[in-house]
C-alpha cells in the first residue's frame, strides 16, 4: 500500500476544458482510481469496470502489476479520513482508452506520450512553444530565476566547477581537500564580487543571535539549524542571491566554453581567469583570502548560534507554559459550565 501524499500530483486538463484529474506521479508511473479514469475518458466508472475486467481476462495486462491500494487522506466534516482505494498505472489507463470510444483517449495518449513521459523520465516537462511566446514573458523570466537557482546552489556549483577544472587543467589535484579548497577561492571571489566581503566575513557580520532567525533569510527545514548558520547565501537579500546566480551561471557558461575549445589551463591561471571574468563584468575582484579564515568563522558563528538557540528554547518555553495555562483555564471554564448545567431547577 502507498500513501498518496508521498505522490507527486499532476494535474491534466482535457483539451475541450471540461474535466481536469490529478494524477499520482508513483514509481515511475502513474496512478489513477475508476472514478478518476471516468472523468478522463467521459465515461461511467461501470463502463470503466467491464473494460477492465475484459483486459484482465484477456492477459492484455497483469492485475498485480497495473493496479495497487493508494492511502487517500481526506478532510471530511472538520475530521480527516483515510481510506484505502485502488489504483490503475499508466498502462491500465491507456488500454482503457484505447478501448473507450471517442476523442478523449487519443488526446490523452498524445499528452502521455510527450509531456508526461518528459516528466516521468527527466522530472520535469517544458511546454517550449508556451515559453517562446513573447506575450508570456513573464512565465519564461520566471523559470529562467528558477534554473539559476538550482544551477548556482553550492553543491551543483562545486560539482560542475571541479567536473571543468578536472577536464581543462593540465595539473589538475583531485583530493578531495585540494578541490575543496580550490572551489572556495572561486566562491569566495564571486561572493565578493556582490558583496564586497568574503563568505566568511560576510557570515561574521550579518549573523546576528538576538535577530529574528539568526538574520538568515533563508534555511533548510522548518527552523534555523546548526549547518544552516555557516551557509553564505543563507544571509544574502533576494536582489544579492539574483546577482549572484546570474554571476554564478555566466561564469560556467565562461568555463564552459573554454572546456568546449579544448584550452587547457593550469590551477593558477584558472584563478587568473576567474578575476579576467569578474573584471570584464565591472566587478569587485577579491585579490587576497580575506580577513577572517573559515575556522575562524565557524568558531565565531557557532558560538552565536549556541546563544541564539538558548534564548530561542528559553521562549519556546515561555510560549509553552502560556499555552497549558491557556489550556488549563478553558477546562476549568468548561468544567464551570457542565457544572452548572447538572445543577437541579
């Protein structure tokens, strides 16, 4: 049995507009209940059941394979329901379709097809027409911020960083504590480029125990943690992260067309380049290793975060005995009443 909310909901709207059902997106297929495939094909669930009997008996598919009870997790009258359904896959659905009469079985087996065999496959599906119209600027700009994103987020960046440098560099060390050290001259020197300070002054200085979360503006999971408070770019503004993504991505475009041109380049020079870069871009070229080193920093940050921590369990504390008192009372009010309640004419 799966439990739906681990799914992955798509979302699929019929070309004539008049039904749309979510899919779940399960195991490299997905999954859809009778009254769902219904809705799809513009059918009754009945007719949906006699074709999936005939598939069955005629071995067309395997039962065990194609159909599976999905936890569906409902809200029903302010209480939440669970209950077991089952489920069809892709292969289900689309001999269903095949056999179900009508335009809305080649439309969907189009769509399966291209779009969602794009999703299943590579995780995400582009409609490029969409994008390429000029009226939709704002959709392509937006998804444009979006890959930046994800293509300067410290772990791609250093892969990709150390995957060019170990490809063009003619004496290239791949310890593991070379690339490291490496990659944060480069990192360094792009931070700096924005800010005007290292990662690791630029953490020393915006870390802030008596600040709302730290002074992070961004973290991993529900609340700020120990890892997040040595993370640069969680102290960065929303216009220095766009700045520094869209510095981050142009510079590997620029390394990657070096590597495409087949020019070897040693270590050093590679550190050469990368101020040729951030120079020919107008930038702030950091031309030593800064003032605070990264041991130094993290002393510093840990420190603070252990006071922030206390102050924030201290309040938490607070907000915790505020609430049992709070609780204690409406009891006590409740108590009062059923009291009175029982008390005779």
């Amino acid at each position: 049995m799966t439990d739906e909310r681990k799914a992955d909901l798509i979302l699929y709207r019929t070309e004539d507009g008049r039904a749309a059902v979510q899919l779940r997106a399960v195991e490299g297929t997905v999954w859809l209940t009778q009254a769902d495939i219904a809705v799809l094909f513009d059918t009754t669930p009945q007719n949906v059941t006699m074709h999936l009997r005939n598939i069955y008996a005629e071995a067309e598919q395997d039962e065990a394979a194609t159909c599976k009870e999905l936890l569906q997790v409902q809200a029903e009258g302010g209480r939440t329901v669970q209950r077991q359904v089952k489920a069809y896959n892709l292969d289900a659905i689309l001999a269903i379709g095949y056999r179900v009469r009508g335009p809305r079985g080649n439309q969907f087996r189009r769509w399966a097809t291209t779009v969602l065999r794009e999703y299943l496959v590579k995780g995400f599906a582009l409609n490029d027409e969409y994008l390429k119209d000029p009226v939709r600027t704002d959709y392509f700009d937006e998804l444009l911020r979006r890959i930046r994103d994800i293509r300067a987020s410290e772990k791609r960046f250093y892969q990709k960083v150390r995957d060019l440098f170990k490809a063009t560099s003619v004496d290239y060390d791949g310890t593991a504590e070379t690339a490291r050290s490496f990659f944060a001259t480069i990192q360094n020197k792009l931070v700096y480029a924005v800010t005007g300070q290292t990662a690791a002054e630029l953490i020393v200085t915006r870390a802030d125990p008596d600040a709302p979360h730290m002074g992070l503006t961004s973290w991993t999971g529900h609340r700020v943690g120990k890892a997040d408070v040595t993370v640069s770019k969680n102290y960065l503004t929303g216009e220095e992260i766009e700045a520094l993504n869209r510095l981050t991505t142009m510079f590997l475009d620029f390394a990657e067309d070096r590597a495409a041109r087949r020019q070897q380049t040693r270590m050093a020079d590679w550190i050469m380049q990368t101020d040729r870069f951030l120079a020919f871009n107008e930038r702030d070229v950091l031309r030593n290793a800064g003032r605070i080193s990264h041991d130094r920093m993290e002393a510093i940050v840990r420190q603070r975060f252990e006071s922030f921590d206390a102050s924030r369990r201290a309040a938490e504390a607070v907000e915790a005995e505020r609430e049992a008192e709070a609780d204690f009372a409406r009891l006590q009010d409740e108590a009062g009443r059923l009291k009175r309640k029982k008390r005779p004419q």
